[in-house]
C-alpha cells in the first residue's frame, strides 16, 4: 500500500538521521492507525459492503505539553452517521466491538478476529489510553456501570 510505503520511508530516513534503530512496535501501530482510518462504504447511506456503518477512527494525544515526550493516544470510534450529526462521546467508546467496520484489509496485517473475538454480545468497551507505538495491541477494558 502505498500510504504505508511513504511513512516507512520517511521513517527509515529519520531513523538514519538519528542514528537509530527501526522498532517494530512503531511500524504495527502504523499499519493499523492506516488501516484503521481506510475506510469503504456508501456515503449516502452510511453503510459499509457488509451493511454495517461505516467507522472512522479519532486518535487524541493526551500528553502533547508534557516531558519526556512519549505520546500517549487514545483512541475513540465514530460512525458516519455520528460524525455528520456533531455527535461528542466519552474516550475511549467503541462502535459495535462485534461488528466489522468497513476498514479495507491490508495485506501487511494479520487480519485475525482482533481484541473483540471473545466478547460477549452487548458488552461495552473502551479502548484504554496507551503508547502511540502499542496502539496496534488495540488494548480495550470493559465499562463497568
């Protein structure tokens, strides 16, 4: 994918730069905030191929003016429909942990159940603010109400 080519690039060349070693937790994060944020579907009716809604992914830094500089993200789910609405949630929500979300599968990801494969249905998650390198563990936590 082509996306991915230019950030591997760029980071390739920012590694030399500072004489520093490529890490592999870096490139899995980046191949799933690009896979992640890929989305297909129908913009009139919101819905992906499989009759889903679309998701779109919001990655917040949490730490931006804080020392030492290692970002912390956390990521909440949007549907399409929510978007157009101005629709405002709690961190970390996550749209349908059962259900695909329209994300174009990328031949560099395994494309295995992810974090939602042994949830039960109705059950309410969030993902938990974490690394923006560990982002592709997908780390969730369920809400407790």
């Amino acid at each position: 994918m082509e996306l991915y080519r230019v950030f591997y690039d760029s980071y390739l060349k920012q590694l030399k730069k500072h004489s520093r070693r490529a890490k592999s937790s870096v490139l899995y994060s980046a191949e799933l905030i690009i896979a992640a944020n890929i989305v297909q579907g129908d913009f009139l009716t919101k819905q992906s191929p499989g009759g889903t809604p679309v998701v779109f992914s919001e990655w917040k830094i949490l730490n931006l003016e804080q020392l030492p500089m290692t970002l912390m993200v956390q990521r909440t789910e949007y549907t399409l429909e929510e978007i157009e609405s101005g629709v405002t949630k709690e961190a970390g929500t996550v749209v349908n942990p059962l259900e695909p979300k329209g994300q174009i599968a990328l031949p560099f990801l395994d494309n295995d159940e992810g974090p939602q494969a042994a949830v039960p249905r109705g059950t309410e998650l969030r993902y938990l603010p974490c690394k923006i390198t560990a982002v592709h563990r997908e780390e969730l936590s369920r809400v407790h109400e």
